[in-house]
C-alpha cells in the first residue's frame, strides 16, 4: 500500500494530465458546460499542493479524496 505522500501527487498528476484535459476537449460539444467541473478540479489541486507544502496531513486526506473522485 502506498503511503499519502506518494498517492496524493499521483492523484494530482492524473486530474491535471487525464481528466482535465478530457474535460476541455468537451468544451467545443453544443450544450454541454464543463467549466464548474474544470474549475472545481484545478481548486482541488491547487489545495492539494497548498496542504503538502504546509503538511497538513488532514488537508492532503481531504483532497487526496476529492482528486480520487473525478474520472473521464
């Protein structure tokens, strides 16, 4: 099992290179409004970075599982 440390940029890296990137390609699709969900995920890894470099475990727990929530 891996430890938060090594899961939580790993969740960051794969919202930031995946999912978000599927998400902006939906941009251009009539009638679809993806710009909460983009926003929502870039608050959430800029969080996540702010709680690793303050170590606040709790706060890396806490967008650890927000990050782990969207997918494509």
């Amino acid at each position: 099992m891996a430890s938060l440390a090594e899961e939580l940029p790993r969740q960051i890296a794969r919202v930031s290179e995946e999912v978000i990137p599927a998400f902006e390609a939906l941009r251009s699709m009539p009638n679809v409004l993806v710009e909460p969900q983009i926003a929502m995920m870039k608050l959430a890894i800029s969080e996540a970075v702010k709680a690793c470099a303050q170590g606040d475990t709790l706060a890396m727990i806490q967008w650890h599982e927000e990050l782990k929530g969207w997918s494509v």
